[in-house]
C-alpha cells in the first residue's frame, strides 16, 4: 500500500491532552487580569510575585512573567509530566529575560518552601484534592505562610445542585468536544469523581484523558477554613450572567448574597 492511501491513526490517538486541556479550560489572560484588577483594588499597586500551586503545564505563571517586565512567578506541581510539557510547550516561548524571571518545582504544596510572594493561586479546583479537613486546614496555612504583608490568596470553586448530579456535559471547542463528566457523587462525605473525556470529528474518543476524585468543598466551609487558617478577609467573586442568552458572562463582581444557581464558579479571594 503507497504512503498516500495509508490510513491515519484515529484523531484521538494522535491529540496531545494537555494542550486540548489548555485550549478547553484554561484561560490564563482572564485569570492574569482578574488577579491584579483585585489586587490594585486593595492596594493600590500591581502584583509582582505570584506563586501558583498545583501549576501543572504552568499556563498561568507564565502568562504572568509575561504581562510585565518586573512580574516574577513560581510554579510548584508534584506530578513530573506536565511539569516537564510545560518547559517543553510553555517556558520554551518565553523570551530569554521572561523565562529568568519564571521557576518550576516538583514538589509537594504542603510543604515546599518558597520566598514570599504577592499573590498565591489555587486554581482550577485543584486543592479539592485535599479531602479531609485538617489536610486542607494545613495547606491554606502553608500558602498564607507564603504570603507577603500585602498579599492574597485566589482560589476558585464551583457548585450548586447540578454539581452533584451524575451526569455528563459537552461543550464544543475548535477541532473537538470537551465533555465533562460527572461520573459518581456520594452525598455523604461530598466525595465525587470526575472525568474529562475528548471527542474528534473521525468519531474517535480519548477517555478518561484527565480524572479527579475529590471533595466537592462547599463555600462556606473554605471561607470558614480560611479564616481559621489566619486570613484577615475571605471574599467571595460571583459570576454575573448575561442578560440575553441567560449564560455566564465571565465577570466577577465582589458579592455577599448569590442566587441558587443551579450551576456556578466562583473565585474565593483571601487577604493575609
């Protein structure tokens, strides 16, 4: 058989997860700009120094080395693999001053130590992970540990009813659809499994590219917990909703009452 009739390998078995995932759920230029919008608003200043926990590819720290010539970051991962597709894929298009400006560890968020820092970032639901009350206790006194005098702590949530319905959603991006898949809840303990799963116009799937198990934390419980970790404030950003189609509109505006959203993301913002 010639070179041109040899078939091709399905589209998901040649997809590279972690730059679907970057495409279908990251959004570092809105999250760099809601970071220091709130940080000015506090202090009157920009943020410099940004530490991200559980940074993954490290997408956001470096969209933050790159937004300005004085922007330092620190990336801290346990998981080696993506840390290693981000110096590939992400540090690799830094310029030569921006990525000096940029550090990556392997390491463990409990207890990797760190200079002090602006601003200390958990995104992405990542400290979900930490399914017991003291472990997530102990993790929000390390970051506040990480913090300067003039410092914040960014975290993000997500919840309402249909959080904890098992179910499957599909959203579709350029060139596949991103489904996010709700595979189990225990309304016990708040334990739930997730998987995100992409699917390619050949017909081809590639499953279970990414999965969680974690605990679905209320927000009264993290505000609680961050205020018993030392925060002097634990604010609560709520998503407005646009007017027409009724959808999200991806601005966050400081709230104190929300409605019963049947689905909502929030960030959580906590000042040292």
């Amino acid at each position: 058989m010639s070179k041109t009739h040899r078939k091709k390998a399905p589209l998901a078995r040649r997809a590279d997860k972690y730059d679907l995932y970057q495409r279908s759920v990251q959004d570092p230029d809105a999250d760099v700009h809601f970071i220091q919008r709130v940080y000015r608003q506090r202090f009157g200043r920009p943020a410099r120094s940004l530490r991200e926990d559980f940074c993954g590819t490290a997408a956001i720290a470096c969209r933050w080395v790159k937004s300005r010539a004085e922007s330092h970051a620190l990336g801290v991962d346990l998981d080696p693999e993506p840390l290693a597709w981000g110096k590939k894929h992400n540090v690799a298009r830094l310029t030569r001053a921006q990525a000096a400006r940029l550090k990556l560890l392997r390491g463990n968020v409990l207890n990797t130590r760190s200079v002090s820092c602006d601003v200390v970032i958990a995104f992405n639901f990542s400290y979900f992970l930490f399914t017991e009350r003291s472990t997530l206790l102990r993790y929000f006194k390390a970051a506040r540990r990480h913090l300067r005098r003039e410092g914040l702590f960014f975290l993000d949530a997500y919840g309402g009813a249909d959080a904890q319905r098992e179910q499957q959603e599909t959203r579709r991006c350029k060139g596949f659809l991103y489904v996010w898949d709700q595979h189990r809840f225990d309304p016990i303990n708040h334990i739930t499994t997730c998987h995100i799963h992409f699917e390619f116009r050949d017909g081809s799937r590639l499953q279970r590219a990414f999965s969680y198990t974690w605990r679905l934390w209320t927000l009264p419980e993290v505000r609680e917990l961050l205020f018993e970790a030392g925060f002097r404030r634990a604010d609560v950003y709520w998503e407005g909703t646009d007017r027409e189609s009724n959808d999200p509109n991806g601005v966050f505006s400081l709230r104190k009452r929300a409605p019963a959203d049947p689905a909502w993301v929030a960030y959580l913002v906590a000042e040292r």
